[in-house]
C-alpha cells in the first residue's frame, strides 16, 4: 500500500506497543486522518496476512491533516516519553519525531509537504 509509512518504537513489551499503535491508529481516525495497519508478510507456518506491531499506513498528509497527526502525536509523546516515531515517505523520505522535537518547524515542515507526495 502506497502512502506515509508510521513506524513506533518504544521502551514497552510488544503486546503494549500493538496496543498503543491500534490507539494511535483509532485516535487519528476520529481526528479525519485514515490510518490502516501495515501488513507484513506471514512466517513460516503462518497463513495469510499479517499485520505489523507497531507501523501503519496513512494515505495524505498536509493542511488540516498534517495538523491533527501533530496535534495527536503530541499527545502521544507526551503521554508515553520512550516513544518515538519514524515517518517515511513513499520517495523515502524520512523524519524521526520523538518528545523533543515534535513542535519543530522540521516536523511541520515534513508534514505539510506530503501531500504533495501522496495526494
């Protein structure tokens, strides 16, 4: 799936990390930013798709959506501070968004513009 992949890392046991990225995910929705799970492929004696821990996919950015994804990472980061957040673009760009630097013109920047990427 095309789009800006969101990858999350931090300091949790991954049954809590999926739960805070399918929180994330749920939260961007309700804030207008649709956000799918990013599938991974199965292991081995697994079937069908599997859906990644901790990385989703979300279709545009920019305008009004680039700030709601700032407005809720911003939550996110204050409320879990091991968090951190990759963003990558389909061209592979690529910004790292962690407690200290999420109000930087460089995240707003990287956020307003990939729309123009995706959309």
């Amino acid at each position: 799936m095309a789009g800006i992949s969101v990858i999350l890392e931090a300091e949790l046991a991954p049954p809590r990390l999926d739960g805070l990225t399918r929180d994330l995910m749920r939260d961007l929705g309700r804030a207008g930013v649709p956000a799918q799970p990013a599938e991974a492929p199965a292991g081995p004696g697994e079937r069908g798709v599997m859906a990644s821990v901790g990385t989703f996919v979300i279709d545009q950015l920019g305008g009004k959506t680039a700030a709601a994804v700032l407005d809720v990472a911003k939550a996110y980061l204050t409320r879990e501070q091991s968090l951190h957040i990759s963003m990558v673009k389909p061209d592979g760009t690529k910004i790292d968004i962690d407690a200290k630097n999420v109000g930087s013109a460089a995240v707003a920047e990287f956020l307003s513009a990939a729309k123009t990427v995706t959309g």
